[in-house]
C-alpha cells in the first residue's frame, strides 16, 4: 500500500500596508511603480486617505512639513516678489512708552500716456503707545502722528540745543475743525545726549486728552536721521522716477558751439 500523500500548501501572503506606514524608500518606489505598466486588476490596491480633524490641540506637536512625491519641500514665494506687501518699522520701547516709526509709499495716478504721477507725498506715522507694566504696552490706546516730509527734513537740521514743534489738525477745512488738536515737541534732553519726543492730544470728539513723552537716546535718534535720509526720496516719488529712467527713452543731445557770445546769453 503506497504512503500517504503529504501537500505542502503555500503561505498566504502578507497583508498589505497603507502607504501612509510604509517607510520614505517604499513611498519612492510606489511613485516610480506608478510610472510603469499598470499590473493587473487583481493586485491594484486602492489607499482611502483619511479624513483630518479639524480640532487643533496646542500642544501636540507641529505636522511635519509639506514635501512632494520626491522628498523636496514646496517652493516659497520670493519676498518682494509680485504682489507682495512688505512692512517695516523701527520701534523704541521705554518705561513709559513705545515709539514706532512706519514709512508710508506716495500715492500714484496713471496718465494717459500711460506714465505715473505723484498725486500724494507718502509719509513717515509715529504711533506712540502708553506702558502698562513691564515691557507691556497698550497699543489700543495709541496716538499716532504723520511726519511730512518737511517735517522730517526740520528734524535732519536741528542741531544738539535746537527743539522744534509741529501742530496738527486732521479735520481743518472741514466741519469739524478745531476739534482734534496733535501737537508733536522734539527737544533736547537736560544732559544733552539725546532727545524728548512728546506728542499732546486733545480730541473732543471722544473725550480725549493724553500726552505721551518718551526719550530717545543719542544712537536712536542717528538710526532715525539715518532712515529719513534713505526713505526721504522714496516717499517723494523720486526713487521710482529714477528707477524708470532709460537710456533709449533719453532725447538726442547735440552739443552746441562754444563761443564767448553764447556764454553771455546764459
């Protein structure tokens, strides 16, 4: 009688794991496998991504960064680039309060021959904000203050005893004349190593009168002569006119002959 058969069955094979699990090589792989002929329909596997709450815990930790199918991070846009908007201030914090200085860009109008033209100064805002305890300031209840650009040159002349004060009234001309009155001081401090700046708000249209005063140091007020004398022309226009200049654009110049006759009709 012949012995009995033995069969050796194969083993099932192993279960298959999403991809989210599988490690970066294996996600690799799958994206270089996509790229070849699509195998048969009884070993296509199907990933369901998952549906993401949306509960933000603060203390778990940040989601890892976006990467595409080759590891590399997604391209950011360049700052400056087009559209973009870009803020810049210079901020002085004191005791008892803190000064920051915001350029503002002029304000252009098109022509119809399709050129610009300056129709606003910009100008430089001084929003001055109270302390309410250390190194905390309130700048709910700030008091702001536009710099024109003769106002700043007044400031880039004054010399180590000089002061200077500018009035303003945001409403004059109109109804409501007379009712806000900003009065801005620059003097110099009694030890003569820098100055105080001191702006005076008088609002009756909300009950408003405060003053706020904060010393600004020999080093603080250089960087301040140094950034109106970069941002002056800015402001002005006059940065973007030169940037516009061409030389193709430029007319014919002819020299003209020199002689004693034309030098006396100059």
């Amino acid at each position: 009688m012949p012995p009995p058969l033995s069969l050796s069955l194969p083993s099932p094979p192993p279960a298959l794991q999403p991809l989210s699990l599988l490690p970066h090589h294996a996600k690799v792989l799958s994206h270089s496998l996509a790229l070849s002929p699509r195998p048969p329909p009884s070993s296509i596997c199907s990933v369901v991504p998952a549906r993401h709450s949306d509960y933000f815990d603060p203390r778990a930790p940040p989601p890892p960064p976006q990467r595409d199918a080759y590891g590399q991070p997604p391209p950011t846009p360049a700052p400056g680039g087009p559209g973009a908007r870009v803020f810049a201030s210079y901020s002085i914090y004191k005791g008892k309060a803190a000064l920051a200085f915001d350029p503002r860009p002029p304000q252009f109008v098109p022509l119809e021959s399709g050129a610009l033209k300056v129709v606003k100064e910009g100008f430089v805002l001084l929003q001055f904000a109270p302390a309410v305890a250390a190194r905390q300031y309130d700048w709910s209840r700030k008091q702001v203050f536009s710099l024109s650009v003769w106002e700043m040159g007044t400031l880039l002349s004054l010399g180590p005893t000089d002061s200077c004060e500018f009035f303003h009234d945001p409403f004059k001309g109109r109804s409501d004349e007379g009712k806000v009155r900003k009065v801005l001081k620059v003097e110099p401090t009694p030890d003569g190593n820098g100055r105080f700046f001191n702006l005076s708000v008088q609002n009756r249209l909300l009950n408003v009168d405060e003053s706020i005063y904060i010393p600004i140091t020999k080093g603080e007020y250089a960087v301040i002569v140094s950034t109106f004398n970069y941002i002056i022309p800015h402001i002005m226009g006059w940065s973007t006119f030169t940037n516009s200049i061409k030389p193709e654009d430029s007319q014919p110049y002819s020299r003209p002959q020199s002689s004693p006759e034309l030098e006396w009709r100059r």
